[in-house]
C-alpha cells in the first residue's frame, strides 16, 4: 500500500518507538525485493533480504545499497518483475 494514500494507512501514534546512535542505519524497502525467486524457485524473502543486510553492514554507507541491491540481482532468475524500492539512511551527530 502506498503510505499515506489512503486514510486508514499511516497511524495517528507511532506503533514502535527507537532511539537510534550515531552511525546506525536503517533501511526502507518495499516488498518487490524479498519476493523474487532464485532458479530453484525459493522467494528470497525477509529473512533472505536481512542476510544481504549483515553482509553488507560494515560497508562504507554509500556501498551498502549498491551491494545489497547487486546481491538481490545475483540471487534472482530473470529480471524484476515487481516495484523495487530500497531506501537507506544513516543517523548522523
């Protein structure tokens, strides 16, 4: 669902609060990268998607989301086929 199209989509109060570090990272995406399949047919999924994350997590932030976004495409057979968005941000002093 687009966030915010429709009235009922975004929450009046937060549903989790965090204090985040300087230096920590977090990482928006929207479901066309977990839900790509390899050649054997296996969706890469959250769990897959978050692998990709702690692999490239020591990387300088602007090689982060080039190397996850390169490992979805090693992982993947074919192309896309869905809306794949990653954002990625760092928290700063």
């Amino acid at each position: 669902m687009m966030l915010g199209a429709l009235p009922n989509a975004v929450r009046d109060e937060p549903v989790i609060e965090m204090d985040l570090e300087p230096g920590e990272r977090i990482l928006l995406y929207t479901d066309g990268i977990t839900e790509v399949f390899n050649d054997r047919g296996e969706m890469l999924g959250v769990e897959g998607l978050q692998n990709f994350v702690r692999e490239c997590s020591l990387l300088p932030f602007y090689e982060m989301l080039p190397a996850i976004l390169g490992r979805a495409e090693a992982w993947q057979f074919g192309p896309f086929v869905d809306d794949v968005t990653l954002i990625l941000t760092e928290v700063l002093e």
